[in-house]
C-alpha cells in the first residue's frame, strides 16, 4: 500500500481518506495497464466483476476498431445522459462520443497500451479512487471516448459493494466543504482543458470549392 497509495497526494486531491477497499480496486487496474504494456498488445478489454454485457459489444469493439477516431481510454459504461461535446454514429443507434464532462465508473473499458503507459507515469502512486483519477484526464493527456448508448451495464449485484459506500465515511461539514472546492477545481480545469485541447472528435475542415469564372 506504501508503493501504491500516497497519504499525501490523497489529502490534496480528495475529500477523505480511502478505504482499503478502493485501493485494492485501483491496484488491480493499474495491474491491468501494467500487464497490457508488458504484452506488447495494442489494446486491452477490462471488465470489473459486477457487470452485465449487450450481445452486440463484439461488433461494436470492431467497429470502434475502423475508427479514425483517437482514443486512450474508450468507456463502455456510465449514464444514460452524457455531457456530450462531440459525436460521430458508429453502429445502429450506438455513437462513438467524446465528453464535456467524463463519467465515473470503470466497470467497462477499453484502454490502449499508449493510454496505460500515460496513466502509469502519472498515477503511481495515487491519491484519489481510479474512477475520480481517470476524470481528470488533462493531468495526464489522456483521451476519452465513450460508446453511447452504452453496451455495458451495472448488474444486480453492484448494489452489494466490497469497497464500502464513500458516502458512509464522510466525516462532518469539513469533508463537505472540502468535496464542494474539489467540485469546483475540478469544474475550472475541466473547462479550460477543454478550450485548450485539441479538437481530435471535430471533424477536419474541408476546402470550400471556388466558383469558376465565366467570360463576358
């Protein structure tokens, strides 16, 4: 827990301290970004234990695959309405989307080995829960997508949580004052990373034909 889990970066960047539960959590994804980049594979599929899975998200996995589309890290779960800044259709009624505001929840997700090599250099060790660290995408240059409307889903058994309820361990009006500044942080630079970005899900301008000129 020493190697993996910083005390101090946790009382900068977080509203309380975690729970063994969410850094056993985070230590088995950054696991995961470890083993991808040590396998020389390109991409890698991780799903939490807890989920239930669309019958299409094998054709849709092939069709984000012939995308132009850059990604790091492609989300297949979240909510039902996303804070969308751009979208291109990709399968049926399924679009490929970029976020104003990307969700929580990392119990689906597919990530490039560029994308583990990004969050490894900058998330080791950690101070906040994996999902909160993957919504700060700016601190590391890490793209987001996400498949919408999304092939994974929360199963029934999501309710009943090993890593403890965070709400359950809020302590008093400190850790609530503290949560609202962190909101607000967080709210800034996700705007001002988003001016700043480059628009990788805008499409490329295309030159306006000029008219011909004609004779008298």
């Amino acid at each position: 827990m020493a190697q993996l889990y910083s005390e101090r970066l946790n009382a900068a960047q977080y509203h309380k301290a975690l729970r063994p539960g969410e850094i056993g959590c985070y230590a088995s994804h950054l696991a995961a970004w470890r083993r991808l980049v040590a396998s020389g594979d390109s991409a890698m599929a991780i799903f939490e234990d807890d989920v239930e899975i669309d019958d299409d998200l094998p054709e849709v996995l092939r069709t984000v695959a012939s995308s132009t589309m850059p990604w790091d890290v492609l989300k297949l779960i979240g909510r039902p309405r996303e804070k969308v800044r751009a979208r291109t259709p990709l399968l049926g009624r399924r679009e490929l989307i970029a976020y104003r505001r990307v969700p929580s929840l990392t119990g689906a997700y597919v990530i490039t080995a560029q994308g583990a090599e990004k969050l490894l250099a900058h998330r080791c060790p950690f101070g906040r829960p994996v999902d909160v660290d993957m919504r700060h995408w700016w601190e590391c240059d890490l793209h987001v997508a996400g498949v919408h409307p999304y092939p994974v889903r929360a199963a029934p058994s999501s309710q009943v949580s090993t890593i403890g309820e965070r709400a359950a361990t809020e302590q008093g009006s400190r850790s609530r004052l503290k949560r609202l500044q962190l909101q607000a942080h967080y709210t800034f630079h996700n705007w001002w990373a988003l001016r700043t970005a480059a628009a990788a899900f805008e499409p490329a301008p295309t030159a306006v034909p000029q008219p011909q000129g004609s004779r008298a």
